[in-house]
C-alpha cells in the first residue's frame, strides 16, 4: 500500500459533486493510482493546511469541473495553489461547461454524456489501464496510403493554424455601425439589485430578480446595463433576455478571472460586455484591464468596453490615449455631485444639474469624435427624494431637459450621445461611503411596478 508521503494524484471537486468524487477516487485506487480527496482528511488536522500538504506531496491534481465547480471559491484556491507549486492540473469535464479561466490553455479529459474518463485519465496520469503488450510490426504502406497520410497531416497542420490564429491572433474590435445601432437603438437603464438580504432565500431572491425584470420591461424600457457578474447577478442576462431585453453586462473585477469567466459563459445571453467599473489602479491595473478586455472580445466576438469616471478620460496620465481606445465605445460613468460648490450642501435643481451634464459631455464628445467612436454616458441620474429640491417632476424635468439638449444641434456637440438611465429602482442599501446621502433614490420604478414621471420622458427622447 502507498505511504503517507507517496507521490498520489489530488481530486478537486465541489462539495455538491461528492457522489461523483467518490466514484471517480474508487476507480482510480481500483487501477493502482494513490488517489486523495477531502473526504480523507485526518481528524485534528487544520483542514486548509491538510488540503495544502495533500496538493504539495501529489504529482498531478484532477479537477472535476461541473456547472457546481466552475462556480467553487475553493476549487479555484486549489487550482491556484496548484499550479504555483508546479503541478500537473488535469481538468475532468463533466458537465457541459467552459473551462475557467485558469484552465483555458489545459487540455482537459473528456467525461461528458456518460463517457468513461478513466482510461484517458489514465494514460495523462502516466498508468496503463490494460497490461502492455508488445505491438505487431505495421506493413510498410503502399504509395497511396502514404500519400493519405501526408494529407492527413496537412489537414491537420492547417486546423492547427488556424486554432492557433484564433486564439493568438490579432483581435479586431467590433463593428461600428452596429455597436453605434445597438448603444442607440434602445432605452437603457442600469439595473442593480444589490446583495442578497440576510433572510432572504436564493429562491426568493431569484424571483425578486424576475419581478424586477419584467417590470423593467412594462414600464418601457428595453435594455438593460448590470455591474457585475458575481453569485445570484449571473441570472439577470438570462431573465433579460427572456422578456426580450437587450443586455451589456458588467463586469465589476476586472482583475478576478473567475468573474470574467463566468461573464464569457453568458456570452448567448448578452450584447455587449462592460468590464471594470471604475476600479482603474484600485482594484486591477491598466494591463490587466487590457488583458481581460482582449480575452473577453475574442473568446465572445462581442463589442466590448469599460468604465472609469469621466474626468479619468481627460486627466493627464500616461496611460489615458490607453484607456481611450480600449472600447468599442466610450462609456464614461457621469455621476455628479448635486453640489454648487465644494463646501456647500447637495440640492437639485434640475435646469442647473442638466447643464452641468452637457458641459462635462463636451470633452469626451471630441474624444469620440477624434478616435471615432460611439459615446454613451452611464449613470446618468437625479434622485426623487432624500435632499433639498428633489421630487418626482423635479426628476421628470432634469430627464427632460437634458435629452432635449443632448439633441439640439444647436449645443455644439460633434457626435451623437446615448445615455443609460440610472436606475431602474431605488438601491436603499447605499447607505455608507462612497455613495452620496441622496444615491438610495434614484429609481425610476416604484416597487409596485408604477415608472415615474421622468420615465415617459426618456422613452420619448430617446427612442
């Protein structure tokens, strides 16, 4: 029997997937592989410490990947130390999914629609699944079949390049007729329902999730923009598309490659992408920003971008001509203050607030121009209540003055901007730093279903 400090194979699954781990690690101990898995662990053990002894000592981890373990905290962790230790990390799909993002470049084994894993997993763990046996001498091929071969294997050159073209090739950016088509032919509105209440069940906030859904689509509006792309947030561009929704979904962590993982798995459900959101030299740097934008472009064919807050656009840093050119469109986040002054308290006026959106759409509206690209504002937004001057006709007014601006030909403006309403429904949970005391409400649905007034606004100057 195997020793306690043996070479062995490490099996990473998620917990939901514990009947399949059984099965697989039986097997494997069956065909004279050292297999472990948590099942294992020594009582009294730190159980994070056993799990990094376990990878450490193995020669190879099996990762079970499954619609449950692409989505595992942990078996990312394990896959991550795994391969900072050097290891060989075998993907298993089980499931009819896309490979993480740490695994993209791994040929994975094939276990899919009940086939048998084993012999393959096998023969990449270095064991042979049936006795050797000395193989029979080929006869030497005729003229013909060795001309057979030799296409075959130029066949098989050409497929190589041409994969190897789309994955390491050049990536180009989206069409902009029909990203400008897509950004202007529908009313937009952001759309988050914060995180999930303490009591609340998953079902629960799933149907809270479909609720709000449709009524974003009764009260007019037909797309729909999400900031991230994290736990229960993953249903949102299914129900979207459901109710006919156009969809650009975001991407909060532009840094975390399970987050833009899962947002390429979405890709059938989604128009456009938006990864990172104001999170430049914060949460990840303008190479990985880069990085993920490239990966999700060719891994989608869908028009990609990001957002910083619009002053970043224009601000004099070295990698500002960067940021510009990074998107298929510009997609600047516009919120302001509500503040007349530095030191002097927040108020709505709406005729004010309106023109202070349309002098800051000036600049970027000449970046546009210059680098030929669609602009849409985001968060484009003025609360009903929760300070001086705020009302429902006080929001209906600011709507409406400041589309009919955008519009008039007479302000100056060299390229067409779309906005994104925000939001669709009060966030009462922005409570604390960094959100304004006004930012709870700014919705523009009513829990009950009722749009406010500024709603009607939007869809006539929009559409």
């Amino acid at each position: 029997m195997a020793g306690r400090n043996d070479p062995m194979v490490f099996v990473s699954y998620a917990r939901h997937d514990v009947g399949y781990a059984n099965g697989l690690t039986a097997r494997l101990r069956e065909a004279g592989v050292d297999a472990w898995y948590d099942r294992d662990l020594v009582a009294g053990n730190p159980w994070t410490d056993e799990l990094e002894q376990q990878i450490r000592r193995s020669r190879a981890v099996v990762v079970v990947l499954t619609a449950h373990s692409v989505h595992s905290e942990y078996v990312r962790r394990e896959i991550l130390f795994a391969q900072q230790q050097g290891k060989v990390v075998i993907p298993l799909l089980v499931d009819d999914v896309e490979l993480p993002l740490l695994l993209v470049n791994t040929q994975f084994v094939d276990g899919r629609h009940q086939r048998d894993p084993l012999p393959e997993l096998l023969r990449r763990l270095g064991q042979p699944d049936t006795p050797p046996t000395r193989p029979e001498p080929e006869p030497e091929p005729d003229p013909g079949r060795r001309r057979g071969r030799r296409a075959l294997a130029l066949a098989a050159a050409l497929w190589a390049a041409l994969v190897g073209w789309s994955e390491f090739g050049p990536v180009w950016p989206a069409n902009r007729t029909a990203v400008t088509r897509l950004l202007q032919g529908h009313v937009w509105v952001s759309y988050d329902p914060g995180p999930m209440g303490p009591y609340e069940e998953p079902e629960e906030f799933l149907g809270r999730l479909t609720r709000d859904v449709r009524m974003i689509r009764g009260a007019g509006f037909t797309g729909i923009v999400t900031y991230g792309g994290d736990g229960s947030l993953t249903h949102i561009p299914r129900l979207a598309k459901r109710e006919g929704l156009a969809v650009i979904m975001g991407v909060w962590d532009a840094s975390d490659p399970h987050e833009v993982s899962r947002a390429i798995l979405l890709r059938r459900k989604v128009d456009a992408y938006c990864i990172g959101h104001n999170g430049l030299d914060r949460l990840y740097s303008m190479d990985a920003l880069e990085d993920a934008v490239r990966l999700v472009r060719r891994r989608t064919g869908l028009p990609v971008t990001t957002t910083e807050e619009a002053r970043i656009y224009s601000e004099n840093r070295d990698d500002r001509e960067r940021l510009c050119r990074l998107g298929d469109w510009l997609f600047p986040d516009v919120h302001l203050s509500l503040r007349q002054g530095p030191l002097l308290p927040t108020d709505v006026d709406s005729d004010r607030d309106a023109a202070l959106y349309l002098e800051s759409s000036r600049p970027l509206a000449k970046i546009a121009q210059r680098l030929d690209l669609p602009l849409m504002f985001k968060i484009v937004t003025c609360p009903h209540e929760g300070i001086p001057g705020a009302s429902p006709e006080a929001q209906r007014r600011f709507f409406a003055v400041l589309l009919e601006s955008l519009r008039d030909p007479s302000n100056g403006l060299p390229v067409r901007v779309s906005v994104t309403a925000h939001s669709a429904f009060d966030d009462v949970w922005k409570t604390m730093y960094p959100f304004y005391a006004w930012d709870p409400y700014t919705g523009l649905i009513g829990r009950d279903g009722a749009p406010h007034p500024a709603v009607a606004e939007i869809i006539d100057r929009v559409r």
